[in-house]
C-alpha cells in the first residue's frame, strides 16, 4: 500500500499505539494529510521526540511484536512522570518491517532519552539534544524542509516562527501542525481552571500545561507574513467528535492496561494485540468517515509556508 493510503496508516499507527486507539486517530490523520507534503533534504524533524510518528508518516512500518509499550518505565506510571521518557530497547532494527521512503537530516527534542529512542529507528541522520524556545542550533539557510508538530509547547509563535524561516533556504519549505483556538472547545478536560474542576484536571493528567497557545487561521496567516513567509497550503483536520473522544479515551486506565498487556507471555500478548486492533479499527474507521463529512470547526491546522 501507499505510504499515504489512511486504512494503511491507521493500521500502522493502531499497531504502535493499541493500548490508546483514540490516539492512534489523530496521528493517523495528521499523518495522512502530512504524507502528501513532499519531504527534501537537508530536512529537520523539529521536536521529533523518539521519531515514530515521522518514521510511519514516511512509510515506515513495524512488527506487531513492537508497540510504544514495551519501552516504558513502569516505576514512573504513577508518580506524575512521563513514563515514555526511557530508553530500555536496544536494537529497533529485529522491529522494522518496511523501511521509510525518506530519511530526516537532522532530529532535534529536549529529551534525550527519546533522541536515544530516534536514533535507534535509523531514521535520523543526525540528532541533536536542545531545547527549541532557544535560537535553533543551525546556521542561516541550511534546511530544504522543516517538520514540526510541537511549535505550540514553545512560549512565543512570533520568535519560533522566525527561527524556523532562518534556517531556510530560499524557497524550502516549513510544515507545522498547530491548534485552532476550537481546541479547547472540544476537550473538555482542558477547561478545567475556568470549571475549577478537580475531576477534569485529573482527566487532563497535565496535558494543558505543554500546550502554550492555540491561534485561528487568520492570526497564524500574520504572524507567518510577519515572520517572511508566504502560505504554500493550508488543511484543517480533527473534528469535535474525534477530539472529543481522544480527550478522555482510555487514557486515565492506560497505565494499568500498559502493565496488564506487558506481563503476558509474547505470543499471547500477539494474539491478543491483533484481536484489539481489529476491534479498534471496525469503530475508528467509520470515524474517520464521519470526520471527512464534518462541516464543524476542526481543531488543528496544517500550514505549508514557503520562504
């Protein structure tokens, strides 16, 4: 199948994220969408964190031995830790089953045990540990392509969109997926200060304090001409409904569906990985259906600039 056929990605990303399905949608969309950007190098990965979701946007593919799962800290589960800020795997190459169709110059995120994670796919061709609300570690014009889908975790989208055009060369290209100000319309655990809400900001689990800021069509369109762009494309994607249900989804009983899915013996936690998938794929594919059909406000954005 094309690296840019949904029904593939989905599976793909089903399979690396079982245990959250509601999270493999949203990746799966953005990846769908993201997949029809043509990719050049020298390019960057800005905020690649371990590098999955590039490397199956690219076409890259796994066993179903291999899942976000099988490399947590579960010690860190319960104590407001990210448990996916470890690196207990070795060897990613016995996982990979399809290699990519394009390769990253360079990957850059602030957490280095994730880099480690990246650089283990392959993907990479260089890794870099920093922080991005800093000035980019690159010099004037180095990149072609620029990816990132973390702007909106850095403080100011004025001076993050800046940075991004120095780096460029003279015509390359920046792709950015970024929330809409509906966002926080349709996730509710969002609103939990405004709703002094002790039951929502437990349902939220942290999650508002990486998300900076959300911005509509039009003040991104100033900020990115202020900045030296012009705008190549643009795409709005997740509806309400979906976001709506990745807001809450299985995340709040994740930590002990990871811990009951890893004590299985290998070849049962197999069969029992390929019965949930299908599972969650007979609801998430009428889903995305229905988000194709949506005339609602969506809640992210994917702006293609050129310089």
């Amino acid at each position: 199948m094309s690296r840019n056929n949904f029904e593939d990605l989905l599976s793909a990303h089903l399979n690396v994220s079982w245990l959250r399905p509601e999270s493999a949608l949203w990746d799966a969309v953005a990846s769908y969408h993201l997949s029809k950007c043509k990719i050049t190098s020298p390019s960057l990965d800005l905020g690649c964190g371990n590098g999955i979701f590039s490397f199956i946007t690219a076409g890259g593919r796994f066993s179903i031995d291999y899942d976000w799962y099988i490399n947590v800290d579960e010690s860190r589960m319960n104590a407001g830790n990210d448990m996916y800020d470890t690196c207990l795997i070795k060897n990613m190459k016995r996982y990979i089953t399809r290699s990519p169709a394009y390769k990253f110059t360079f990957g850059i995120d602030a957490k280095a045990t994730l880099l480690k994670q990246a650089g283990l796919l392959g993907f990479y061709e260089n890794i870099i540990e920093h922080d991005a609300n800093k000035h980019f570690p690159f010099y004037d014009g180095k990149f072609n392509s620029v990816f990132s889908n973390i702007l909106y975790w850095l403080k100011d989208p004025g001076s993050s969109l800046k940075e991004v055009h120095r780096i460029l060369k003279t015509s390359g290209r920046a792709f950015l997926c970024l929330p809409n100000t509906t966002f926080y319309d349709c996730c509710v655990s969002y609103q939990w200060k405004n709703r002094h809400s002790n039951l929502l900001k437990l349902l939220n689990r942290g999650r508002s304090e990486t998300m900076h800021w959300t911005i509509s069509y039009n003040e991104f369109i100033k900020k990115a001409r202020e900045a030296g762009f012009k705008i190549a494309s643009h795409t709005y994607y997740l509806s309400p409904l979906s976001l709506q249900i990745w807001d809450i989804g299985l995340r709040p009983i994740a930590p002990a569906l990871i811990k009951m899915a890893n004590s299985l013996e290998s070849k049962k936690r197999a069969l029992i990985k390929k019965e949930w998938i299908d599972i969650a794929n007979s609801f998430l594919r009428p889903l995305y259906e229905l988000e194709k059909k949506s005339n609602a406000k969506m809640g992210f954005h994917l702006f293609v600039l050129e310089k």
